[in-house]
C-alpha cells in the first residue's frame, strides 16, 4: 500500500521527468565525454535487456534512446539533459557474444573507464531482464561498482513477461546477491516499459536520490 509520502516522492519524480529531454552528445572513449552535469545517473546492464525501451519510457518518449531488435547496437556513452541539473547516460550493452571480440573489447573498457572514473556519477540503475535474472556478467559489474564505491540499484526490466510466483522468486533471488553488496541500494524495482509498471517508481527513486544529495526537484 502507497503512502503519502511515496506519493509525493512519485509526483516529485514526475514533475522532474515530465521537462524536455534532449540529446547532448555521444562518446567512445573518456577522453571524448563532456563536462559533467551537476550530477549524472547511468543505465547499464547486458545487451538485449530493454534499456532503450525504459528510458523512453522514463522519458516519456518515443525516439530519446534508440532501440532496435538487434543487441549490441548501442556502442557509445550517450548522454542526455533531462533537467538543469540532472544528465542521463545510457551505457554500452554488455555480454553480446556474437558481437566481434574487438568490439566486445572496446566496449567493456569504456563501461569500466567510465564507472571508475565519473565524479559526477551519482548512482547506477543497473537492469536486469526478469526473464533471466542475473547472470556471471551481471555479477562482473557488481564486483565493479562496490570496488569503485559507486551506488547501484537494481532495476528488473519486462517483468510483465514473469508470471506472479516467477517474478517474486527472481526478486528474491535478487535481493538476497545483492544484500550484502557494499554500493548497492537496497530497493529493487520491477518495470515493464510496455506497461509502463514501475516506471513511476524508477522515476521517484532518481527525485529522492537528487533530493539526498540536495538539489531542488
């Protein structure tokens, strides 16, 4: 059951995605990334999850982040205003293995660059398909983000495609790799970006986050 309190933190979150998102640059190394905004949250996760798809949704667009029935398409840092004070930067896919070795390469020492060294990097959504759960790659990034100290929250993407029980053991599965992790948030998030389930929360949990490091919504 919501509170007011849960309602007011979803309103907030509304309120802060509901200003026009646009398209700042891309980058394939760190030497190529803009200065960075106030604060910077990141979307990662394996190729083929529906990253895409849920920031289009969190957005409340059609076209923001381009998706496409082929994984792996998404090869750059891609960053994107949502606020003022606010960058969204949607990562690499990871764990593509029919995409070229060299590629794979490239990529997974951008990710890494990239979640070591950011400053401005205020928390990692990292999602996880509620099909799959998490796999040896997935649990990679976490040994990562925990070494670098950079918060992480999970989030479970498609999970309209779980069935009840499916869906609740995935999350418990989850939330018990998860709960002894130095940097990872405690509060898992299930979405389905064609339902549009969660997204509200997706959307609170980055307003209360930027509340806690004292930015104005």
């Amino acid at each position: 059951m919501e509170t007011d309190d849960d309602d007011a933190v979803e309103e907030a979150g509304r309120r802060l995605f509901a200003q026009n998102a646009a398209f700042i640059t891309s980058a394939s190394s760190v030497q190529n990334l803009p200065l960075p905004a106030p604060i910077e949250i990141a979307f990662a996760g394996r190729s083929n999850v529906g990253k895409s798809s849920l920031i289009n949704a969190l957005t409340g667009t059609k076209t923001l982040a381009r998706t496409s029935n082929t994984p792996g398409r998404t090869q750059l840092l891609n960053f994107f205003k949502i606020s003022r004070d606010l960058t969204l930067v949607d990562m690499p896919g990871y764990g593509y293995a029919k995409a070229p070795k060299d590629m794979v390469v490239a990529w997974t020492k951008l990710i890494h660059a990239y979640l070591r060294g950011r400053s401005a990097l205020a928390r990692v959504f990292l999602l996880i398909d509620a099909r799959h759960g998490l796999k040896a790659n997935d649990l990679e990034i976490f040994d990562i983000l925990d070494t670098a100290a950079v918060s992480y929250q999970i989030v479970l993407t498609k999970a309209d495609k779980v069935k009840g029980a499916a869906l609740a053991t995935v999350i418990d599965e989850t939330e018990t790799a998860i709960a002894r992790r130095p940097a990872a948030f405690p509060g898992l998030i299930a979405t389905s970006a064609q339902k549009q389930t969660g997204i509200d929360a997706l959307r609170g949990a980055v307003a209360q986050m930027m509340a806690e490091h004292g930015f104005e919504i």
